[in-house]
C-alpha cells in the first residue's frame, strides 16, 4: 500500500541509512551508495560529500540524484524520492554537526568529528524532492 504524503514526508525524517543513486551514462548502471542525510518534513533532503568526489562529479553532470531508505521491520516499507539539485553549499560546522547527531551520540560524536578532520573539504547538497514511490508492505 503507498505512503500518504505525511506518512512519506516522516518516514524519510527518520535517521535511516539512504542509498543514493545518480546516472552514470548509457553504458552504465547508476551508481548507488549508502550516505547519511538530512531530512525534515517540508524540507529539502540533503547529503554531505567531498565536492571531488565520484558522486559529486556524476550529480554535477545529471543535476539530480535519488535517495531511497528502508526498513524491514515491523513491516516492510520504503520511500524513493527523486529530482533536482537545488544548490551546493559548502559544509559549515553547523551542518556537519547536525548530520552527525543525527546518527551518532554521545562520545561518538567528538571521535567521528576528530577524524572527520582527515576528509577534506566538504559540500551540502540539496535536492527538490520532485518524485516520491513508496510502500508499506504490511499495511494491508
């Protein structure tokens, strides 16, 4: 059964690990990874990377990305959003620390930000949430 609109909107503002997806050309499939984002109801979703990096290179080239997260308990349920990038920002403390207090607590958080040190520069990139699939596979 689909999710309603708020029902997508709060699934994907829960701390679920995404799998992004961003075309590599015709002769290859998209390259998926999993990221940490950022989501709140109404928002834009948003994911930090390297602005060097492979992902970042192919989002440059398309202008669009997906991000899908899942669960498989106590149902099965998903939600896929994809569209546009609507900007790409440079990482500030403020946005690196919300992203890692989103997943990460406590003393974890001051040992992942320490190493964190080591990745270079970073970039915040946002995505106009354009086209939603989602379902509840329980919820029948």
């Amino acid at each position: 059964m689909a999710l309603t609109l708020e029902e997508r909107q709060e699934f994907l503002a829960q701390p679920h690990i995404a799998a992004l997806s961003v075309a590599e050309g015709t002769d290859r499939a998209p390259l998926t990874l999993p990221i940490w984002y950022q989501y709140k109801p109404g928002s834009e979703p948003w994911v930090l990377t390297g602005p060097d990096s492979r992902k970042m290179r192919l989002i440059n080239e398309t202008g669009r990305f997906s991000l899908m997260v899942h669960r498989t308990v106590p149902t099965i349920r998903y939600v896929t959003v994809e569209g546009p990038v609507t900007r790409i920002e440079p990482m500030t403390k403020e946005l690196h620390l919300e992203m890692v207090t989103r997943y990460l607590s406590g003393d974890s958080v001051a040992a992942y930000l320490k190493e964190a040190e080591s990745f270079g520069p970073q970039v915040a990139v946002y995505l106009k949430p354009e086209h939603w699939v989602s379902a509840d596979l329980g919820a029948v």
